[in-house]
C-alpha cells in the first residue's frame, strides 16, 4: 500500500475553498481546481517506498505486471487506465467533447505526422486515447450535459423573446433532429466578432431576467455562465444542453461525444487516462468547429443520473459500460469491509478516517482528504473506520 502525494491543478474556473477544506489546509487565496491521483504524465501522483518519492508513473513503468497485475496488463496495457481526480468548480467549465478510441488515435497520428506541437494552443489531440468520465457528486452539482430534444430547446429559446434567435429556432424546429442540431451549434460556435457578442449579451441579459419565474433552476444556471463568460457564444449553445442537478452521492457518465459543462460544485471525477478536449464554447482557448461537429454525439434526450448500486461487502459501485474504470462507494460502520486485491485500485478518503490492513499485517491510515494505491498483488486488504467514506477507483477485468 502506498500513500499518495497529488498535486493541485490551480485552474482559474476552480473554487477557492472546496480541496483546501478536503485536505484540512487553509485557502491559498487562489483557485484551486483538481486533485489528481494516478499516473497520467501531466502531473502524476507520488510515492515513497523507502528511497525517497517516486512518480507512480514510473514505478509502474518499471513493473508493470507486478504493479497493474497480469490480468489487467494484458486488457489495458502497461499502464494505469484510468485516472482519479477531485473536482471542485467555482466557476464554468468550458463546454467540450471527448472523442472516441478509433477517433483519438486517428486525430493523435495525424497531428503527430504534422509535427504540431502537444503544448500548441491548436492541438486538439493530446494523446491517443478516448476519455469517457464519470462524475460523482460530493456537495450539490450542477452542470450541462447532452442535448435537449430540438423542440424543447426551440422552445426555450423562444421563451426569451428575442427576434434575433429565430433562424435558429426555425432550424430546431423544422429539420430532422441530428441535422437540426448540428446546424444549430455549428451556426453558433461560427458566430465571431461584434455581433456576436451583442447576441450572447441579449442572451445573458434575458435569461437572467426569466430566472426569478423559473422553477427548475435552469435560467440561472445559464445566467450564472452569461455573468462569467460575457459576450461568449458559448451561452447559446448551452440552451441547447440539458440543465442537471446533482445531489451527493448522484453520479453521470459521459461517453463519447457527449458534449457537457459543469458549472459548479464538488466531486469525484474519474475517467479514462486521457486529456483529450474538443472545447464547445465557454473558453478563450482553441475551438475547432469542424473537429468538434465531427466528434460530437448529436443524439438528444435527458441524460440518465446514476445511484450506486449494491455489491460485495458493503460495496456499493456506479455502473459504467467500459472497463477501463470502474467506481464504488463505503460508507463504514464498525464491520471491516474486505478489498479484492486481483486488481490496480486507488482509494480516496472523503469523510472521516479510514483504516486500511493488509494480509503482510502492514497498517494504513487515510484521513479525509488522503489516498492510496494498491498494486495488484493478489493478496486482499481489510478496510475500516466507523462514519468513515471511501470512493474505491479500479478496473473490470
């Protein structure tokens, strides 16, 4: 068992207080936006057995049957598939996309092959892997995620009273629902320049007014990215994303081309070992239209929030169709749980403290905020610690 020591990714939309609250330290006065925990080369996580840290990264690199274990070296690879972060927003994410497999490793290649460079502020494809994602909710948390049915985002535009939306609106309702939605946000993300920022301006001044009538929250979610993002497209094409609410312990996956934005909030995002964003809108930085519309998932409907479902020993685990991740959730009284030790997994402490014994009689003690991992020794691990919860990263082989 290792101890892990992860770095803090100070992104400007993250929140000033959230992971500084996590970890029992005082805010720095400066946004505070991820943790990350695992091997992903951007900023690895860190251990010490004995000689002083080590990118976990590395030490996997250096074995990785006797870190990943056999089984799931030969499903995944010689490296950890997944990667585990805390998510603590206090402003807007960019709207994006991820790809699929087969359209990362074209997109990586090709950019490869044209020597653009990984930091270019144009590189769409940082590596050749998809990056499907489940977020999981500590606090409230609220987000954008997949399209509305077109008549129910014509009509939500239509409720703004705003004659310059209504060639999209006569898009959304006249045309089939892929060729509807794909016009509309390629219309929008083209939109450059004066007028467009007059428009998104309009935009956020109307829904901020309808906000206070508004029973289901989702005129002020989309008010609260018009005051952060003033003048951006991308408020426009957030009318066409289905508004959500998480309460803790709710969960949503993301696959493919699913464009989302998470607006604020708390949680444990766990994805595949990617970084691979087509942005949507809601950025200064790169957006690659014809890129993104050809990733992008355009078929619409309410997405599906998730509810840990019963497992093993306590274990109550988030269902995903993939293998590369897989998340679960204990909430302990005073049983001892029993971990599976077939597989790679990462443990992260988010209330309370955490005991962790394994079959050698070595001991680990997680308080909240704190993580480990756990190679793939076979052997299994006793987990403990009354009013003590546990988020539990691994893969299905």
């Amino acid at each position: 068992m290792d101890r892990l020591r992860n770095t803090v990714r100070p992104y400007a939309w993250g929140s000033l207080t959230a992971i500084p609250e996590l970890l029992g330290q005082e805010p720095t006065g400066e946004p505070q936006a991820e943790l990350w925990m695992g091997a992903h080369p951007g900023s690895p996580s860190r251990v010490d057995r004995g000689h002083g840290p080590r990118s976990l990264a590395e030490v996997i690199s250096a074995d990785p049957v006797g870190e990943l274990g056999a089984e799931a070296t030969a499903k995944f690879g010689p490296t950890l598939p997944f990667l585990l972060k805390v998510l603590a927003a206090g402003l807007p994410l960019s709207m994006q996309a991820h790809p699929t497999l087969a359209q990362a490793r074209a997109g990586y290649a090709d950019e490869e092959n044209r020597r653009i460079p990984l930091d270019a502020p144009e590189r769409n494809y940082k590596d050749a892997n998809h990056k499907p994602e489940l977020i999981c909710a500590l606090s409230e948390f609220e987000g954008l995620c997949g399209f509305r049915r077109p008549a129910d985002a014509a009509d939500l535009m239509a409720s703004l009273d705003l004659p310059a939306l209504d060639p999209l609106i006569e898009t959304l309702r006249g045309k089939p629902e892929t060729e509807a939605l794909s016009s509309v946000l390629g219309t929008v993300l083209s939109m450059t320049g004066e007028d467009g920022r007059r428009l998104a301006t309009e935009v956020a001044a109307a829904v901020t007014a309808a906000a206070p009538g508004d029973p289901t929250g989702a005129m002020a979610g989309y008010a609260f990215v018009g005051r952060t993002h003033p003048g951006d497209t991308g408020l426009i094409a957030a009318l066409l994303l289905n508004h959500v609410v998480l309460r803790p312990g709710e969960a949503l996956y993301l696959g493919a081309g699913v464009p989302h934005a998470y607006l604020r909030g708390t949680g444990v995002e766990l994805m595949a070992n990617s970084d691979n964003v087509l942005r949507c809108g809601l950025t200064p930085k790169h957006v690659d239209v014809p890129e993104l519309l050809r990733v992008v998932d355009f078929r619409a409907g309410r997405p599906q929030i998730l509810h840990p479902e019963p497992g093993p020993d306590g274990e109550r685990h988030y269902p995903v169709p993939i293998d590369e991740f897989r998340l679960s959730r204990y909430t302990l009284g005073t049983e001892t749980r029993r971990l599976d030790g077939r597989t790679p997994q990462i443990l992260l402490c988010t209330r309370g403290t955490a005991h962790l014994t394994a079959d050698d009689g070595s001991t680990l003690t997680l308080r909240r905020g704190e993580s480990a991992f756990l190679p793939a020794t076979g052997a299994g691990t006793d987990l403990a610690g009354p009013g003590a919860e546990v988020f539990r990263a691994t893969v299905t082989l």
